[in-house]
C-alpha cells in the first residue's frame, strides 16, 4: 500500500540551531556566559540563507517544511514587538509557498527572550500570559498564511533539560519547578490553541488551521524484565514522560494533531534518588539486544519503536505527523538505511489504519545542537561552519527516490 497522495513530506528545523545571531534570546545569554562548552554564532546563517535552504528541501522533493518562529526576535524587549522581525517570517512563509513547500511552524522551541528568563522563565505564574501576548501577535500577523502551527516543542524535555538535569537556561532548579513550568506550558498552550482558531475564524475562508504540539516520544523498555522494581520504574518513566501531557490536552480537546518527534528508546532500571527514583535511571550499559549502531550521542536505532508509537497514539483518533526523527552521524549510509527502516515502520502504521499524515526528518541541515555544540551531524545536507557552504548529503537523494516513488 503506498503513502496517501496527500501525505506531507519535509524536514524540520529550529530558529536558534539554524538561523544564527539569535542575540535576545536566554539560550544566547547562556553561551556567552560559558554555561555550556559551545556557542551557537551565526549556526548555519539560515537566516540570511533560507532560500538557498529552502531550493534544497524542494530538489529533495518535499512538500513541507517545519520550522520555528524566534520568540526573543520578535519580542526583543518586554511587550515590543518587532515590525522587522515580522517582515522576515513573513518573507520565510513566502519562500516555502513559493516552492510547494506547506509550513510547519512552531511558536517555543526551546528558546525564550532573554527578558522572559529574567522574569522568571516558565516559573513565572505570567509565563502563560505572556506566551499567550505572543502568540496572538503571531495569528494576527499571519493570518491566513499558517494552516499548520505547533505550539510547543517538547514540553517534558525542554522542563526535564532546564529544571531536572540544569543543562539549559533556567534560575530555578528542583522538582516544584519543574511541575510549575509544565502546567503553565500547558496553560499557554491551551489559551493559543483557542486564540488560532478565534483569529482564523474571524478571517474566514480557507482551510481551517491545525494547532497541536510536538511530544518527545522515548520509549523505555525495562533492563531487566522479570524484575518488578525495573518494571514499575519504566512505565512510571514511559507514562509521564511520553504520554501524561497528551492525556491532559486531549481530554480537555485541546489539540487538532499531535506532532511526534521519535528518536530512540531507553533502558530503564529502579534507582535515582528522591521522587525522582519512581522514574528510575537510564541505563549505561550496551543491553545485548539492542542494535547498532548507535547514533553519534549514543543513541539506540529502535526502528520498532516509532511503529509501536504511532500504533499506540491511534487511541486518542487525532491526524498524527511525526515532526522530528533522525540521527546523528557522520556515516552517510547509516542514515539512509536509519531512513529507509523508519519510513517502513511508518508504511506498517498506516497499513495498520494509524492515521498518519506525513513526515519531517531532523533535519534539514546540520546544526548547532544545544549543549552538544555542532559536532553531531543529522543534517541531510552537509554544513561547512567555516565557510557556510551547503552541500546535498546522499541520504537526500534517497529520500527523495523513496517520496517519488511514493507519490508516483
Ligand atoms: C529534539 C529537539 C531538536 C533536536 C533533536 C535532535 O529533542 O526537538 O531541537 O535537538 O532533538
């Protein structure tokens, strides 16, 4: 059975891993700081690149594209938004349009303005508001031009990150905190999904908008199945962190689609200390089942994994897009076969009657990956950072073979 002709083919990337000089924004601060042992700098300078970039996604025969609007540039300082900065996304959404490509387009991945933080960061009992402020700004700015947003990337991994590991910007640390951003991630998005269809409706016309988020799925298996402590601590880790928030928001029927962004899973054995103990602890150790190789962060190409999820999503009878999956390498020829093997489990999920709509790798480019600084490459097209130059990975072309030949 081939892929629906409408299935939605892309890439996806981030404002602050991509587009460079994101100079307002938390994240930028937390560099220059030295909190991490790399900076972003110009990253790929897609923001004076993006057509260039986007020439390529649309030779790679996609029809999509997934990208994220940087908050701390249109709202550099408190309550100003900025015109220039409306101007330039609004000339990205052209861009795609005018190469077939449909917009993907995410309001929070993982960055804030740096004023935000100062405030208090997604703490701050006005965090909601303020996003809230945000994204209105956003609808009306590009009304009639966005069918698909997301309003948040990753909530659990952005709050795990910040205020569990304290890898990424945050001033707050612990478990309260962490509890207190995620019901305010889920406030925010409750009020844009509200906003997005009010300001769509009052324009009338057209194809109504799709508002859902994109959910980190990470699967965790237990390290020793026949042992219950491993056991309760996998599923306590797989609920909360995989499928709780899509729980909370679609019963309040607070999402058109949900976006999964699948990597890998997890071995999961009792231990950690505090609270945090009922999650247990990633396991270290190579488990002698699993493949290789592994990605260039370690991590476990579980291809089953993404067809289990999809599978196991299909309970909430929402439209599903998988909004990130890739891996990191400098091996070429390990990720077209890592491409190949997920678009079969996608092939299976649909053949199974999961309603999947379409698929984004991650990513487009190479990037400036957080902490990780640039050196894992998942771009399907090669980054020079010296020079800047482009150049079209072989994976590219084989994804593209795989979309034509799909499309017929
Ligand atoms: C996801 C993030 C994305 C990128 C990939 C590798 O968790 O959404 O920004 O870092 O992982």
């Amino acid at each position: 059975m081939p892929f629906p002709p409408d299935f939605l083919w892309g890439s996806a990337t981030s404002a602050h891993q991509v587009e460079g000089n994101n100079t307002s924004s938390d994240w930028w601060a937390w560099e220059q700081e030295g909190r991490v042992p790399f900076k972003s700098g110009l990253a790929c300078d897609h923001f004076n690149r993006y057509d260039e970039d986007f020439d390529l996604a649309r030779d790679f025969g996609q029809n999509a594209h997934r990208f994220s609007i940087e908050w701390a540039r249109i709202e550099p300082q408190e309550g100003c938004f900025s015109d220039e900065a409306i101007r330039h996304y609004t000339q990205v959404i052209a861009s795609l349009r005018r190469r077939g490509l449909e917009p993907f387009v995410t309001l929070h991945h993982f960055t804030n303005p740096k004023w935000f933080q100062e405030r208090g960061g997604w703490v701050h009992r006005r965090a909601p508001f303020f996003f809230k402020r945000y994204a209105a700004q956003m609808a009306q700015s590009f009304k009639g031009q966005v069918r698909f947003w997301i309003t948040i990337n990753e909530p659990l991994v952005y709050v795990y990150q910040s205020y569990l590991a304290r890898i990424w910007p945050a001033d707050q640390v612990g478990i309260r905190a962490a509890l207190s951003a995620l019901f305010h991630f889920e406030e925010a998005h409750r009020a844009a999904f509200d906003l997005l269809h009010q300001v769509q409706m009052k324009g009338g016309g057209g194809e109504s908008v799709q508002v859902g988020v994109a959910q980190a799925i990470r699967l965790s298996s237990p390290c020793k199945e026949s042992w219950l402590p491993d056991r309760a601590a996998s599923y306590l880790r797989d609920y909360a962190f995989n499928t709780l928030f899509l729980d909370r928001l679609t019963r309040r029927r607070a999402l058109d689609f949900i976006g999964i962004n699948y990597y890998t899973r997890d071995f999961v054995h009792w231990g950690g200390k505090g609270l945090l103990s009922l999650f247990g602890e990633v396991c270290p150790n190579a488990h002698a089942h699993t493949r290789t190789p592994r990605s260039a962060l370690g991590w476990e190409v579980y291809p089953e994994g993404l067809y289990k999820t999809l599978l196991r999503l299909k309970k909430y009878h929402l439209p599903l897009y998988v909004t990130e999956n890739g891996f990191a390498t400098d091996d070429d020829a390990e990720r077209e076969e890592f491409i190949k093997d997920h678009l079969t489990s996608v092939r299976r999920a649909l053949e199974a009657g999961t309603p999947v709509k379409g698929y984004f790798y991650w990513s487009l480019l190479d990037n400036f990956e957080w902490a990780e600084g640039t050196r894992p490459r998942f771009g399907l097209v090669e980054v020079d950072f010296q020079s800047l130059r482009r150049a079209a990975r072989p994976s590219a072309r084989r994804l593209r073979e795989i979309i034509l030949t799909e499309i017929g």
